[in-house]
C-alpha cells in the first residue's frame, strides 16, 4: 500500500526585501492513511510555511518551490506540485486535503451567521443547492458536537471552543482524507483544548483521517501522534515513530525540546534551550543547529550538512549517528 502523502525534498522560500528566506528547505517524510503526524519545533522553524506548502497555498513573494508532494487517492496519484492553482482548487483543497489555518477561529466573519460561513463554499465552489449545503452543514456540525441550531448564530455569540469546533465542521465537511491542523487549541484554555483534543481524537477514529498537526507544543503533540516530526530552521531533524521518540529522542534539538516540558507530577528542572531559532536568510552553514548545540563536533557540524540516518526506527540528521 502506498502511502497517503509523501513529500521528497520540498522547498518553498519567500521573497522578501532583506533577501531570500528558506522557510522550507528539504523537506521529505510520509504519511500513512489514518496516521497522525505532528510537526513541532519553536516558532520559525517554517512549519506554517510547510502546512501552506502542502495544500500549495503559495503568497504572492513565493521565491522557490520545488520538489514533490504526491497524494495517493484510491489508486491514482495526485501530484500537487504539478497541479495548477485551478486543479488544486477543483480537486484537492477541501475535498481531499483540507486546513485549520492558524488562529483561524478568531477570523471568522464576525457578521456573517454560522450558516453563511459554512455553506458559502459549498454553493460557490461545489455548486451545490442551498437545501443540500445546509444539509451538509448540519450534519457536519453533529459530528462536531454542536446543535444544527448554531447555524442562525454570529460567531461572536458563541464561545472559543465553540468557534473552534465550527472551524473544525469546515474542515471535515467535504470528507477530507487529510486534515491539517495548524496550531489548532493554542488560543483555548486547558480545559477546552482538552475537549478539542478528545474531538480530534474521535473525528480521527471515526473518518479514518489523517491529520499533519503543527505545534509548538510537544506535551499535546504527545497526545494524539502516531508519528513525530521534529523542524529546526526549515528541515526536519527527526522522523520516527511517537513511542520511540518519546521513549528515546536522537536529535539533540529533539532532546531538548523534551527537556523543556513542564511536569506537574515530578520533580523535574526544566531546561531552556539557550539561543534563538536563526535567521532563515542567512542560516547557519553545515547543521543549522550548531550554535546552540552542546555536542557540535567543529570542524564538521559547522561545515557539513549531516545526512539523515536510520538508527533504531528514527530518522535523524545528526552527524552523532
Ligand atoms: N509570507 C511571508 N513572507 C516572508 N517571510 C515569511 C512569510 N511567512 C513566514 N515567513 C518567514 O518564514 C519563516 C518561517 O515562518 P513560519 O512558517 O511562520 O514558522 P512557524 O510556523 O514554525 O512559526 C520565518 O522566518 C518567517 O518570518
Ligand atoms: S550535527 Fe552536530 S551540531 Fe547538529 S545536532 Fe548533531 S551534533 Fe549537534
Ligand atoms: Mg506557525
């Protein structure tokens, strides 16, 4: 069986007046079908620009974006990359691959009624009835566990964990084979980004979906991933699956994203991880973690980019391995 997404080697950089950033440079992993597979790292690391980049929501500034995406459906091979904007459109966006954008529950139309939100797309963009939008609508609000009669309502009547469950309707409305969710509770309170979780959790279960979940925060990546990417500067450092991450990280930045979890239970000294994310203009020559890496070998991680090895079921470019 193949995979449902695979990525070879794709970059997407961004034009800007201070020169090119290469917000994704590199990038190659799968994803099963069902699978859920975390992104995480420290805020611009490139993890929004590679979720953009799946779905090939490129900005304007876009400098370079090459390599492959392929997304197997039931046989064929759809290649996104090769795919024009129109064909994404028709094809792909919503109906195969959809997006829970970043903050996207504070971006809701504050005067357009629920109703209007949710059917909108469907009656431009899939050409459906009214009647059989809202019935769409409705449905996919049940199994987000909100009344049809949300639908009457503006988004500023309703609570965040509400407008959050109306974003996730939208996701799962055309029945995706893969959501991408970007950063989806980190506006919520503990409380409530606990229910979206137990609803991603059971959205997953139900639909069979895969999810690609951007985070900055490991401890809820632990919850729901079967798989864990690990993003520093525009590549991925670590591949492997969640329990032996957890269980035993390669990467040193893999190593201290862990230690910098907070424990409520243990006693335990939590680590900073000393240093910033670099410039993505200029980044660093050879591992782009060399800086703030407590095992930099010179001579070697500050001049060679290191290879991804397999060791022990993760895939880690470090040149320790
Ligand atoms: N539209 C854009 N134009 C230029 N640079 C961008 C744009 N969007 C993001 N960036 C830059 O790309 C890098 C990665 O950002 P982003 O993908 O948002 O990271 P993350 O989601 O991990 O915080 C950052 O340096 C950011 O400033
Ligand atoms: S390659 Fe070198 S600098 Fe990079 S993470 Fe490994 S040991 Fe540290
Ligand atoms: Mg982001």
């Amino acid at each position: 069986m193949p995979p449902l997404l695979e990525l070879r080697n794709v970059k997407m950089y961004y034009n800007t007046s201070r020169g090119v950033v290469k917000a994704v440079d590199g990038v190659s992993f799968t994803l099963e079908k069902g699978e859920a597979m975390a992104i995480v790292g420290e805020s611009g690391c490139g993890k929004s620009s590679l979720a953009f980049t799946i779905i090939k929501l490129l900005p304007k500034n876009v400098a370079e974006f090459s390599g492959e995406i392929l997304f197997h459906d039931d046989g064929e091979v759809l290649e996104i990359t090769k795919m024009s904007d129109d064909e994404i459109r028709r094809r792909v966006r919503w109906k195969k691959i959809s997006m829970v954008f970043q903050a996207s529950m504070n971006s809701l139309n504050p005067v357009l009624r629920v109703e209007d939100q949710l059917i909108e797309p469907l009656i431009h963009h899939q050409k459906l009835s009214r009647e059989e939008a809202v019935k769409i609508a409705e449905e996919a609000l049940y199994s987000v566990g909100l009344a049809k009669d949300l639908l009457a309502r503006y988004p500023f009547e309703l609570s965040g964990g509400m407008r959050q469950r109306v974003v996730l309707a939208m996701a799962i409305m055309m029945k995706p084979k893969l959501v991408i969710l970007d950063e989806p509770t980190s506006a919520l309170d503990v409380i409530t980004q606990a229910n979206i979780m137990n609803l991603l959790k059971d959205l997953k279960q139900k639909f069979n979906l895969s999810y690609i979940l951007i985070t900055h925060d490991i401890a809820l990546a632990s919850e729901i991933a079967d798989k864990i990417g690990v993003m520093y500067a525009g590549k991925l450092a670590e591949i492997a699956m969640a329990d032996v991450f957890f269980r035993e990280p390669r990467h040193p930045y893999s190593q201290k994203l862990l230690a910098a979890i907070p424990t409520l239970r243990e006693e335990k000294v939590i680590e900073h991880i000393p240093g910033d994310v670099p410039s993505l203009i200029n980044p660093p020559p050879g591992c782009r973690f060399h800086p703030r890496c407590p095992y930099a070998i010179r001579g070697k991680c500050d001049v060679e980019e290191p290879v991804v090895k397999r060791v022990d079921g993760s895939n880690v470019a470090c040149w320790l391995y």
